[in-house]
C-alpha cells in the first residue's frame, strides 16, 4: 500500500475487497468505515465482466500509482467523494461508539465487545 494511504476497496466480482493499514481499533473501524462508505454512495465503479483477478490486478496497478495523501479526521479533501466518504464514516463511527457503550451485558456477550 502506497505510503499514507490508509485504505482503499477494489471491486470484484463476487465482493468488493477493503484492504487498509492496521492501525488502532477505532482508526482501522473509520477506515473500513470511510471504503464501505465509498461503496454506500456509489463511488466505487462496478467491474466489468473481466475475472476477478484481472479486476484486482488492474485495481492494484491503479491504487499504486495514485499520489499519497495522508488523511486525518477533520482533514478538508480536495475531493468531494473523498470528504464524503469520510463524513458518512465519522458519522456511523460516532454511532456505533455510541451504541456500543450502551449495550447491556447479555448483548455484550452476545454480540462481543
């Protein structure tokens, strides 16, 4: 992964695969948060009806050519599927601390911490 990438999402076939670089638990949950938020609002291109592999080999040539940029919470991006992407991540993060933090303990155990 490019330096300062923190995540991207490459569209299959069958899945669409997030990849991003492991980093605290609430950093690497805004990260998938922020790729799947990419994916909620229509950013991430359909593959064509090459195999997957070709799909991902194509996808990770791309991803590695793009210039790095480092993204912070609160960060202002250039562009707008970037910004947001980010604010629909900040604002599920905000909701599932939120949620979990008021759980009982029979759904914590449950659904795990």
């Amino acid at each position: 992964m490019p330096l300062g990438l923190t995540g991207y999402c490459i569209p299959l076939s069958d899945v669409d695969l997030i990849c991003y670089r492991e980093r605290s638990r609430d950093m690497d949950l805004l990260s998938q948060l922020h790729e799947i938020g990419h994916i909620l609002l229509g950013h991430i291109d359909s593959p064509s009806n090459m195999p997957a592999y070709n799909n991902f080999i194509r996808e990770k040539e791309r991803i590695a050519h793009s210039p790095s940029v480092i993204k912070y919470r609160g960060m202002q991006f250039d562009d707008p599927e970037e910004h947001d992407a980010e604010a629909l991540a900040t604002l599920l993060l905000g909701l599932i601390l939120h949620t979990e933090s008021e759980l009982s303990p029979v759904a914590r155990e449950l659904y795990g911490d």
